[in-house]
C-alpha cells in the first residue's frame, strides 16, 4: 500500500473495501463512443470514454477525483446526455454516501 493510504487507512479496512467492490462490481464490455461534436465539449477526451460508459449501462455513480468530471454536471443532466441518475462523486464522498455502512 502506498504511504499516502497507509497514513489515511487500516490495512484490513483496505481490503474489506476491496472484497466489497469486487463483489458489488459489474464488469461491463466497451461502450461504443460518444459523437465526436459532444466529445469536443470534454476538456480531456478520456472523459468522453467514462461518460459513454456510465451512459451506455446506465451507471448510478462514477467515483473520480477529476475535477473536470466532476464540475460536468450541467452537461451529463442536459437533454444531449441525459444522465441525470448518474452522480459524480469524489472517493470520499462516495465512501459517505453510498457505501453501506457496515463498510
């Protein structure tokens, strides 16, 4: 475990979170891309990839430290993406609000 999470975080804490998400987890297949006229409104492309991810299975939450992805929420709730389901969220607020508790 690298230091930063060791400083942060219980080794056993660690890897119940592990065995949790690999349980919880759905692997999906590649999405087919976004258009590239709505890709362009990504600051980053790889974005587009996650968006056309969470968009193609309907994902409830897309947990990212992006700080672009996660100031996007006026374009993945517009009437173009309509993903208003899905929340972006930070690891830590993710960890507060959708972890059930006994995690």
């Amino acid at each position: 475990m690298r230091p930063w999470f060791r400083r942060k975080f219980a080794v056993s804490d660690v890897i119940e979170y592990v065995i949790w998400l690999r349980e919880s987890a759905v692997f999906v297949a590649d999405a087919p891309p976004l258009e590239d006229w709505l890709t362009a409104r990504f600051a980053d492309p790889d974005d587009a990839y996650l968006i056309a991810l969470a968009k193609e299975y309907r994902a409830d939450y897309l947990v990212t430290g992006d700080r672009g992805l996660l100031g996007m929420s006026g374009l993945l709730a517009s009437a173009t993406l309509d993903l208003r389901g899905l929340a972006v969220l930070t690891p830590r607020d993710f960890v507060r609000q959708a972890l059930p508790a006994e995690i």
